[in-house]
C-alpha cells in the first residue's frame, strides 16, 4: 500500500500572524514537502492543478519534473490533471516527458477540478464536463497506446497521421487514477477501462464514500478486469497531529476556521464528526485511517492533506515527520494484516511493465454493445 501527502497549493494568509506566503514563497515550499516527504520515507507526492488566485500550481509537470531531479524513490503524481480543460495532446506529451526524466515514478489523477470559471479561461462549456472527461481520456489512451492516431471527435480539431512524442517509457503509459468527490460518471469511466478510482475523501461522509467506491468495484468487474476486491482504489484525506490532542485542536482550530475551501461554515468539531478529517494524536489519526477500509475494503493508496490553509512550512514538515515516523509504520502493518491475497499491489511502472511482458494489459476487449451503453449508469448516488 502506499502512502504519501498532497498539496492543493493555496496561498493563504497564516491566521495567526495575518502574514500569506509570495508565490515564490509557496512554489519552493512545495518543493520542499515532497523532498521531505521522500526522507520521512513516504511514498507518493502529489500536486493539484489550478489556473486562478489563490493557488499556484498551474504547471504540474514543471513542478515535478524539478522533484524528480531532487529525489529517487518518490512517485510523482497529480491532484488533479484537469482532462476536461488541457489539451489530450498536451498531456500526452508532457506526462511521457516527465516518466522518462522521472525513470518512471510518474502517475496522474484525472478530474474535472473545483473551478467552474476555468472553462471558459481555456475555451471550454462548464456544461459539456461530463462529455469533456470521457472524449479527451479516450483520445488520451489512444494518443499514448498507438505510435500513429487518426482521431476526429466534438471537442477539439482532428488528427490525422498525429504521433505524440516522445513516447511512453518502455511502451508502457503512466498509470491513471480517476478522481472525483461526487460523479457517478467518473467512477464508471475508472471502471470501464480497468483504471485506478481516487476518492478525495474529505468533503462528504463516509457513506458517501462509501456509494461512489462500491460503484466503482462492480462497475470494474462487470467489465471484466477481475473481482471488486481486485479493483484499485485510492483515498484522500487531511489531518493535523500533535502529540496532545487538545493541543492538536487548539493549534488547527484558526486554520480551519479561515480556510479558503470551507472555514466560516461548520464548527471544526461538526465537520470532524461528519467527515474524514482527523485533528488529535497519532494515535487518532492511526485508528480513523485504518476505520476507511471498513467501508471502502482493501485499497492501493492514502494520500494526506497537510499543507493547506496558510500553515507555515515548518508546520508542515513536523506533521510529516509524524506521519513517516509514528504513523505510517503503524498503517503499513495493520493494512497488511488480513489483506486478501487477490488484493493487488499499488500500481507502479516496473509492475506495468512486468504486466505488459507477461502479456496481460489489465484492459477489457472493446463491446460495441457496452461501449454503446457505456456510462450510461443508472444507479444512484446520493447526491
């Protein structure tokens, strides 16, 4: 299983002091979460994509292609690769660039993002977003999987004789994580091509996770990639550690109250009880980690919100150090007990690879009559 943080890359005031971060400021600070990530032994780091005040990181493969330069182990991922807004092309290439630089370490998550006004911003319709997501992926897969694409379709001008380059790393793409809080539609997508489902996780509670999971996993085996134990599955989440807990709510409690995501609305008690969120000890936040498969079952990967709401970077890098030396081993052990041994190993490059060698592409045959019918779901989802 792996474990990792995440980072939306707000530049928001520190309630405490009135004082907010440069721009500068907030892009080497994010650099420097995911090298102390990789030293306090975490697995993943991954950086969301925004186009708008507050947030900086409109250009994640720049972000992390210098990480990659800087570490060895961590795997570089994103939260979120918009798919509905970027050109296919665009991250074809980008996202190839960065594997090779990378030997690799490279994932992505693909949503829709939080932003409606980037739509327009990049030429697009708010109200096409659904239709967006899965024409661009399908071109995606394609651009990636064949060396020459004639493709025509709604969204964007045609190709004809088009080769992306420069080409995945040993022939094989990064992996891709779908990810979504709310829409049913991703999920089934996620599911339809054997892809991995990223749930945030921090917004709703649990029984909401729990619908969009479930979903996910029988959509995956009725498309015939394997059981729903089988399915592959990531989760969000955000804590804030100390080793008091009082002292844990008392120090997160400003930062919360004014975060440009959801301070001013419910008491910090009231969205702990409702959601994810875990404000304590280690020791708290190890139990409330380990109740998630409970009503998710086995999954692949937990990645931690730490940096968000204008928390000062040595804050940051203790709620790491907690993480790599309290925590995290704690997970590693107990997620591994009981763990069913059709339960798949979080995806990586050398795993594709030795995959794709043994002739298994994880990848349904195409059904004309599915693909006609595809996401064309109706079970419900509350919403």
């Amino acid at each position: 299983m792996q474990f990792g943080v995440f980072t939306v890359g707000d530049v928001t005031p520190d309630p405490t002091t009135g004082r907010a971060p440069t721009e500068h400021e907030r892009i080497k600070a994010m650099a420097a979460i995911a090298e102390h990530a990789e030293q306090a032994g975490l697995d993943v780091f991954a950086t969301g994509e925004h186009h708008n005040p507050p947030f900086v990181p409109s250009s994640p493969t720049t972000l992390l292609g210098w990480i990659a330069g800087h570490t060895s182990k961590l795997l570089l991922s994103t939260a979120t690769t918009l798919i509905t807004t970027n050109d296919p092309v665009k991250i074809a290439e980008d996202y190839a660039m960065l594997q090779h630089l990378a030997e690799g370490r490279v994932d992505l998550i693909l949503g829709r993002g939080n932003t409606g006004p980037v739509y327009p911003w990049f030429g697009k319709d708010i109200r096409d977003g659904i239709d967006l997501a899965l024409e661009n992926y399908a071109l995606l897969r394609q651009l990636w999987n064949e060396d020459v694409v004639d493709w025509s379709g709604r969204f964007r001008t045609p190709l004809q004789g088009f080769t992306a380059t420069p080409r995945p790393l040993d022939g094989v793409a990064p992996f891709v994580w779908h990810g979504s809080i709310r829409s049913p539609e991703i999920a089934e997508q996620a599911a339809y091509y054997g892809d991995g489902f990223f749930h945030n996780n921090i917004f709703w509670p649990k029984e909401h996770t729990q619908r969009m999971v479930a979903l996910y996993r029988r959509r995956f085996a009725h498309y015939g990639h394997g059981t729903e134990q089988q399915a592959i599955v990531g989760l969000g989440g955000q804590v804030f550690m100390r080793e008091n807990s009082q002292d844990a709510v008392r120090e997160f409690r400003p930062y919360f109250d004014n975060a440009p995501v959801y301070g001013h609305g419910p008491s910090l008690e009231e969205f702990m009880r409702e959601t994810p969120l875990t404000v304590g000890t280690p020791e708290q936040v190890i139990e409330r980690t380990l109740s998630f498969r409970d009503y998710v079952g086995d999954y692949q990967r937990q990645l931690f919100l730490l940096d968000h709401a204008g928390l000062p970077l040595k804050t940051v890098l203790e709620q790491i150090d907690l993480l790599g030396e309290k925590v995290v081993p704690v997970l590693r052990e107990e997620f591994a007990i009981g763990r069913p041994a059709e339960v798949p190993d979080a995806p990586t490059h050398a795993g594709l690879v030795a995959r794709t060698a043994g002739g298994t592409t994880g990848t349904a045959e195409t059904r004309d009559d599915e693909r006609s019918a595809l996401f064309d779901t109706k079970e419900a989802i509350a919403p």
